[in-house]
C-alpha cells in the first residue's frame, strides 16, 4: 500500500480505532509505511507496540537511525500499552518533529474499563516523548558546536 501511495501526506484507518479491533499495526510496519511515504505528516491508525513496549530503552539505535522528517502528529486510537519508555523511545526516535501525539481520546472512549488506565499510560508517553525529542535536540547542538570548534582549531573539553 505504501509504495502505491510515496506522495501520501495524511493516512487515518478509521475501522483499527476500535478498542476491541483484533488488527494492528506493528512498529516495523510503521516503519515501512513511514520510509515509503516521506510527505506524510499526520496517522489515524492503531498498533500493537508489542515490539517496542518494554520497561527498558535498547542502547542500539532503531531502525539503522532511520527518522521520518515530515510526520508532525499521530493518533493512536485505543492502542494498548505496558510500559511509557520503550513507546516513547521509539517514538521519539523514528518521528523527531512529531508534535502532537494522541490516543485514548476521551470522546470517543471515556468511560470504557481501560480509560483511565491507558489514557494516563499515553498521556505520560507525550511528556516523555517531548522530553526526549528535547534532550535530542541539545544533544544535537552540542555536537554541530563541538565540530564548529574544531574546525576553527579550538579544542574543546
């Protein structure tokens, strides 16, 4: 489907947001989706974050570093998880200007046995994944000033 569509700027699949859904998408397949669609900048979609949802963030870099430049907010329904930092990891990781992050939303799932218990799970992921898009960012700085350093014959410590 990706492949079809290298110019798709907004995907939403409606018919994955419900909570009793037994179709997801997986990260890999978001991955897929994300590098055959460069212009895409906003997902509906729901997944099963089975692969990343871990109480511990892997030191290997996902994806061989691969980071979509253009999506700027997702949605993800009634997707389910466990653990806020391996999610948020991801996330951060693949999507570095991804701005807006919602799932649980509370119009259209308030009052469901999982509410309360996801929707505090995502609303931690958004802050930990601003955090880390942040941390990123600083981390980003001080290298290109290390290198301008150093071009210049300063050296740094």
């Amino acid at each position: 489907m990706a492949e079809a569509w290298p110019l798709l700027e907004d995907l939403a699949i409606f018919g994955e947001f419900s909570i009793s859904s037994p179709r997801y998408i997986t990260p890999n397949g978001l991955v897929s989706l994300l590098k055959h669609c460069p212009r895409l900048s906003s997902i509906r979609i729901a997944m099963d974050w089975s692969a990343v949802d871990r109480p511990d963030v892997s030191p290997d870099i996902p994806y061989e570093g691969f980071a979509h430049k253009a999506l700027k907010r997702a949605v993800f329904g009634a997707s389910k998880i466990r653990n806020v930092a391996g999610v948020a990891a991801f996330i951060s990781a693949i999507a570095p200007k991804l701005h807006t992050i919602a799932a649980w939303d509370s119009k259209l799932h308030y009052g469901g046995e999982d509410y309360e218990k996801y929707s505090n799970k995502w609303k931690n992921v958004v802050h930990l994944v601003k955090v880390l898009l942040m941390v990123r960012e600083q981390e980003r700085r001080k290298m290109l000033r290390t290198i301008g350093s150093t071009a210049n014959g300063e050296v740094g410590s």
